[in-house]
C-alpha cells in the first residue's frame, strides 16, 4: 500500500452498475428510496500513521509468527471482499441498508 503522507484512514466502496430497468428509472429522475448498501470500516490497514508495517500481536505484545517466522500484517482491508461476498449471499436482491463493522 503505498504511503500517502496522512492519516491512516483505510476506506474501500464496492459499486455495483444498475440495470437496464435501474438506468431508466434514474434518467425518469424515479429514486429508489431504499438502495441496498454494505459498508465496512476497517480499523487497521497493515500500516500506521507513517507508513511503517504493523504486525498482528498476542495479548501480550509479542508479534504473531507462523512455524517459519514470518509475520502477520495487522490488515483488515484485505478480509472485506470475503465479508462482502458473505453479505451478498445473506441478502441477495433485497434491498435493505446494512452496515458491517469489521
């Protein structure tokens, strides 16, 4: 991930096109008041505020390691098209406002 210089806010939005029948509807200016939306705010994004690694830890600050030794990033980021995917399937063409807080 490359360093920005700011504040380690990590964001991610999924868009879905809307159908030929969604397309219509929008160009009629017809809004459809109940849009289904996921949302998810990570809290960790593998770096800190400098841009410096930070590695998943045990309760007692000891980094995590595999039998190898190599370490875990802290990266919620990368687990959200799973939660996504899990999400799609629980609620499929419903459409409803949900929020996921990793």
């Amino acid at each position: 991930m490359p360093f920005s210089g700011g504040v380690n806010n990590p964001s991610v939005i999924i868009i879905q096109k809307f159908t030929a029948e969604e397309l219509k509807r929008a160009e009629a200016n017809i809004v459809d008041s109940s849009p289904m939306v996921f949302m998810s705010s990570p809290r960790t994004a593998g770096i800190d505020k400098r841009g410096k690694s930070v590695f998943l830890r045990h309760h007692d600050g000891r980094e995590i390691v595999d039998e190898d030794g190599n370490k875990f990033l802290d990266d919620e980021i990368t687990s959200i098209p799973d939660r996504f995917t899990a999400w799609w399937q629980e609620t499929g063409p419903v459409r409803q406002v949900r929020e996921s807080s990793i």
